[in-house]
C-alpha cells in the first residue's frame, strides 16, 4: 500500500505522521479488546448470536492490523529507509490488504445477516445458525488471504538510484496489464461490490413493504432504529476511510498521478484515514449503542450493584433481531440474564 517517501530534508510529517499513527494505535488497540472482552465475558446463547460473531471477527481483523501492520507503517514518515527486511516487507503489505478485505466482507455479512433477521424472519433461525456464521468467518479469511497473495509477491526490498546503500519496501510488477488488472479487481470485489450489495440490504431491510414476512412491533421499531444507524454508521466509516486510498491506487494506475507537496499530503491523510479505521468501530458501538454501553457496565462493574434489566414483553411471532450490541428481542427469561445486553 505504501512506498518510502525518500527526501533529502525532512519536513512535519516526520514527527505528526507516527503521532497520529501512534494515537490509532493506542486507541484501536484498547477499543477492540474492550469489545472483544465484552462479547468473550457473556456467557449465554446470545454471546453467541452471528451478528456478534461477525462483530468479534472486525475486531480481530482491526486488532490484527494495528498490532501487525501500523508500528511499521509509521516508520515509513520518520525513517530514511525500511529497516525491517524483506520478509515483514511482504507481510506487512500483504496483511494491509487482508484486514482491509476481511474488514469489508465482515461487513457485507453483517448486511445480509440483518437482512435475512428482518425481512426473511421466518427463515432465519435456520439460515442464521452459530455454525452458518462460523463457516462466513473462515471463508472471509480464506478469500482474503487468496485476494491479497499478489499484494506479498510483488513487495521487493531494494534500493533506489538516488540512495543505493539505502534498502526500501516497492511495489514491483513486470507486467503492467497485470498490476491493472489486479488493482480493479480489489477496487471491485474489496470496495465497489460490496458496497452495492450492502446497500440493497439496507435499503430492503427499511423499506416496510420488503418485509413480507415479519411483524413489526414498536418497541422493535425503536431498537431497530438504533441498530439501523449503528450498522450505517460502521459501514459509511469504513466506505469514507478507504475512498481515498482507492482512489489514489486507480489515480496511480490510470492517470499522471503528480509528485508535488499536495499529493504527498494527500496520500498522507489516505494512509490516516484507512489506518484510523481500525480505531472508529468500538467509538460508534460506545457513542450510539445502547446495549454495548450496559454489557461495558455489567462485564466491568460487579453485577450486585445493578437491579436486573426490566423483563421484556415478548409477542408471538415477533422475531425482528439480530441478537448484537444493536437491537434484539427474545425470552423474557433471557432477558434478564447478562446476555441481554448483547
């Protein structure tokens, strides 16, 4: 994703770059382990639910990138040359690229997974299965590390006429139509595809007349407001984090991309906001998630101190839920568990 910004004078960057980097990290790492705590604490089925799954599954891809890939990325701004070799060269840009499709995919899931919970409601306990959820999870991995082998093969430590003692981490291809075809290829199925299949879902799941199938109730209008805009939120966080770095791959490829002060500053704020995405979904959990604020109480704080949650009204034949930190619905009984609160 990156190359060496090699200069003879080092500017602002050197320093604000790896503190902006350094503040994603800290704050990512500390957000996604509280949600990964959070959903790992509740023992009930609901911890379980696929919704939650596939939240634990983009706190991992997030948790991985920040541990893996952002400390070495810094480096990039305030060292003269890669210092690492060839292999975390390979790993680190390759991993880039994995947690960035594992990221969108899981998002993709978490679409169609809301989907089928509300307007095919009568189907999905059958479709919306812990193992159906599980098997999504491996072939998001799968697929993402099958996508993103191209990004590790043509990541080549060498030098640079204008520094030949200095080592550096370039992308090298010998074909050109290759490399082409490659960045559309991600483009499409890591950031355009998905995007229209994630907004079909949301558009079928608020449209009243799509859900042939389901009762609509309206505390469950209320819950799902919430999980409606959180579930928005996290996806058009992502879409605007990476936007400008997809549209610097396509520039580069394309177009005369120019190598003038506003174009580095630009790649630098494309470096921040794809990076920083990995921070920005425990903050929207903590900002708009009602459930994700009690289950944060009731993990930390001893659960004596608290009066068990209300007991909720359950009417037959409602099953507008997908049982996560949004919105659920359920048994009384399970209502007034800790798992309530996922």
């Amino acid at each position: 994703m990156d190359t060496n910004h090699t200069t003879d004078s080092f500017g602002p960057e050197v320093v604000i770059v790896p503190v902006i980097f350094g503040c994603i990290f800290f704050v990512g790492i500390i957000g996604n382990t509280l949600v990964m705590v959070v959903i790992g604490k509740i023992k009930s089925r609901r911890s379980r639910s696929t919704t939650n799954i596939f939240i634990l599954n983009l706190s991992i891809a997030d948790l991985s990138f920040l541990l893996f890939c952002v400390p070495f990325q810094a480096t990039i701004y305030s060292l003269p040359e890669w210092i690492f070799g060839a292999f975390l060269c390979k790993f680190v840009h390759y991993f880039v690229m994995v947690s960035m499709l594992v990221s969108i995919f899981t998002l993709v899931a978490m679409s169609v997974d809301r989907y089928i919970a509300v307007v095919l409601s009568k189907k999905s306990p059958c479709i919306r299965s812990r193992r159906n959820a599980l098997i999504g999870v491996c072939v998001i991995w799968m697929l993402s590390f099958i996508f993103a082998v191209p990004a590790a093969q043509h990541q080549i430590l060498t030098d640079h006429p204008s520094a030949p003692n200095s080592t550096f981490c370039w992308e090298i291809w010998t074909e050109r139509v290759a490399k082409h075809t490659y960045k559309v290829t991600i483009l499409v199925t890591g950031y355009l595809l998905p995007l229209v299949l994630i907004t079909f879902s949301d558009i079928s799941v608020n449209c009243p007349w799509t859900r042939l199938d389901s009762d609509i109730f309206s505390e469950s209008e209320r819950l799902e407001s919430e999980s409606t805009q959180t579930v928005l939120l996290v996806v058009a966080a992502f879409l605007i984090c990476w936007m400008p770095h997809h549209i610097i791959a396509m520039w580069v490829e394309f177009g005369q991309f120019p190598l003038n002060d506003a174009s580095f500053a630009f790649r630098i704020i494309s470096h921040c906001l794809a990076y920083g995405n990995s921070c920005v979904n425990p903050i929207l959990y903590a900002f708009l998630s009602e459930n994700f604020r009690k289950a944060c109480k009731q993990v930390f704080t001893c659960c004596f101190f608290y009066s068990p949650p209300p007991m909720e009204k359950v009417v037959t034949g409602a099953f507008i839920n997908t049982d996560s930190f949004f919105f659920e619905s359920g048994t009384s009984q399970e209502s007034q568990s800790l798992g309530t609160c996922l």
